[in-house]
C-alpha cells in the first residue's frame, strides 16, 4: 500500500492542484512562492496537526465570497431571502488516493468504497467544515448585532457632547465575517473525512486538477480513519522561519510556572483581565474610549513602521522581489492591550499595607 497522489484545493495559494508521490521518495522542486511550503503545511494540517488552521489558510481569493456569505445572512434579518451558498467552492480540503493491494484489505475495510471494490485505489476526501452552520450562523449574527447595538448607543450618547467622538476608520469587532472567522475559526470548524468514489477519479487538465464533487447529503465518516494507516513523522523548516505548532506559542507555560514555585503576577493579572476586563469581547458604549485609543495608536504606529520599512522594501523590489506574480510587501500593525501583561510584573513593596 502506498499514497498514490492527493489533490488539494482552497488552500492558501494552492487552488486545485495533485501531487504525485513516487513509491520510495518524493522531492517537491520548483521556485519561490511556487507552492512547495503551501504543500507541505497543507500535508501537515490535515494528516497531523488538524488544530493548527488559521484564517490564512483560507485561499485569498475566496475570502470576498465568504464576506459575501456573511452580508447575506444579514440580509435575511431584514427579511430579505437567504442566497444559497456554494461551501464546496471555499473549503480547504485533501483528497488522498491510496493504492492498496488485495492482500492488505483489512487494513482498509472501514473505507471501502464498496463491498464489491477488488483492489486498487481507494480515495478520501478530508475537508476542513463548519461543524454546525445553525451555530456558526447564529453568534456571527448575535456578534454583529452586539457591535451594532454598541456603537449605536455610543454615538445617541455623544450627540451633543464633546465626551465622545468617533474616531474615522473606527469598527467593533467583527467587521466582516473573515474579521469573525479570525477568532472564532477553531471553534467552528473541524476536519471531517467522506469517502470518495475512484470511478470519477480523472486526470488534470493543464496542470489543474479536477476534484470530484460530493454527493447531495454525504455523510462523514466517524472518526479519523486513516489514523491507523498513515504515520507521519515531520522534520520543520531549518531556515529560521521553520514551522511550529501552535503549543510553542503559548505565552507561559504551566510547568514553567510551577518550577519557580508558583504563578506570575503577569499571568494572574493576564487571566483576569481576558475573563472580566477585555473590551473586545462583549464592549460596551464606556469601553469606546479605550478601544478608539488603541485604533489611534495602531494607526499612527503603522504609517511609522510604513515610512521606516519603505527603503528597505523599494530594494527588494528592485532585485526582483516578489516576482511580478506575487503580492507585494505590505508593514501592518496589530496592538493588543494584553501585550502590556506579559511582562514579569511585581507588586511595589511601598503599597503593602502592614
């Protein structure tokens, strides 16, 4: 048994492409932003880490149709009619083929295509999906009526009044349904595998591949049911810009806590305020201040980190770089208040009440 290719489609830049493996060693070769790394995060993704999606996973040029989605939900809570969407033409997905011999059948019984499969390829389609749309569907709504209401009654409050003035360029979060996406993705989605049917299996045509649509009503299978059939063992990147799993990025770890013999005042302070104090979760109209602040700042940091980086980025373009096909460099800035409570905060002994 071997993996014969897999297709992938809506990942990152990776629109509709195959990959052929050979039965020893494969070499992914090409030029840069070729897609090579694209490939190889999407293997990742969807055959080790499956926790490990962002929104950046989201091919670019799908991100307007999901916008598109989110308007149209809007919509219908005026009383227009609901649109239907085409998920398929936006969800990241991997079809993997394997080539199983007759004699190793039982490795694979639980995705046969059919009781009357006699051996050959067997394909598997792993999709990453909203786990219920009704949900998904309800606190993107709740979300953007919450941000609505705030800033309504922010700016009925400040008619008048000098206390108050919105700030131009100024949004709640989430502005639209990829700004929601970017916090709530791993909330409301998750791999699901479907079984494929290797009769409508066909070729790329100019080097595109051609995924099989899945029937009306599929239902996935339960389980990962190539857990017990495909290992992968992952060397990162040794470039200095090497992948690693979303563990590492943890801002203190609990074991580092417990070996200096108890918590961090940073972390304590840290906790409380994203339980109780964030005001991007849930603000209201007196957290408009603070958050306009920080878009204030954000703003005026971001032109600097503009104006510094210019020079550099004007050299690379001119030897070449990105290529005429690839987007160009853009310096952005996102400030979280939260930044200022990952330092190794202490208590002022002089405030200690004896």
């Amino acid at each position: 048994m071997h993996i014969e290719h897999v297709e992938i489609g809506n990942f990152r830049k990776l629109h509709s492409v195959r990959v052929d493996f050979a039965k020893m060693t494969t070499v992914f070769v090409g030029a840069n932003n070729s897609g090579k790394t694209s490939a190889m995060v999407a293997l990742r993704h969807f055959l080790v880490d499956r926790a490990d999606f962002s929104v950046n996973d989201l091919t670019l040029s799908n991100w307007a149709l999901i916008d598109g989605l989110g308007s149209g939900w809007e919509a219908t809570v005026t009383g227009d009619a609901e649109e239907p969407f085409d998920w398929n033409s936006v969800l990241p997905h991997l079809d993997l083929w394997l080539n199983v011999p007759m004699h190793e059948l039982h490795h694979v019984q639980k995705i046969l295509p059919t009781l009357d499969w006699a051996g050959g390829l067997i394909g598997v389609r792993l999709r990453y999906e909203p786990k219920n749309v009704g949900d998904f569907r309800k606190e993107y709504l709740a979300a953007r009526q919450a941000a609505a209401k705030v800033m309504s009654a922010a700016v009925s409050a400040g008619e008048g009044s000098q206390s108050l003035k919105l700030v131009e360029g100024f949004s709640l979060w989430p502005r639209t349904m990829m700004d929601f996406l970017a916090l709530k993705l791993r909330t409301h989605f998750e791999i699901r595998a479907y079984l494929l049917d290797p009769a409508k299996l066909v070729a790329p045509e100019n080097g595109i591949a051609a995924p099989q649509s899945l029937p009306d009503g599929s239902e996935p299978l339960e389980g990962d049911p190539l857990k017990k059939i495909i290992r992968i063992d992952e060397i990162n990147a040794q470039r200095g810009f090497g992948f690693t799993s979303t563990s590492h990025h943890q801002e203190y770890s609990a074991d580092d806590e417990r070996a200096k013999g108890g918590k961090r005042l940073s972390t304590q302070l840290r906790n409380y305020y994203t339980q109780h104090l964030d005001p991007f979760d849930k603000p209201e109209p007196k957290d408009l201040e603070a958050l306009q602040a920080m878009h204030e700042a954000q703003t005026a940091f971001g032109k600097r980190l503009e104006s510094c980086f210019a020079a550099a980025l004007k050299e690379l373009e001119d030897i070449g770089y990105p290529g005429v096909t690839d987007p160009k460099l853009t310096i952005t800035t996102n400030v979280k208040p939260i930044d200022g409570l990952r330092v190794a905060n202490t208590t002022d002994p002089r405030s200690v009440h004896r």
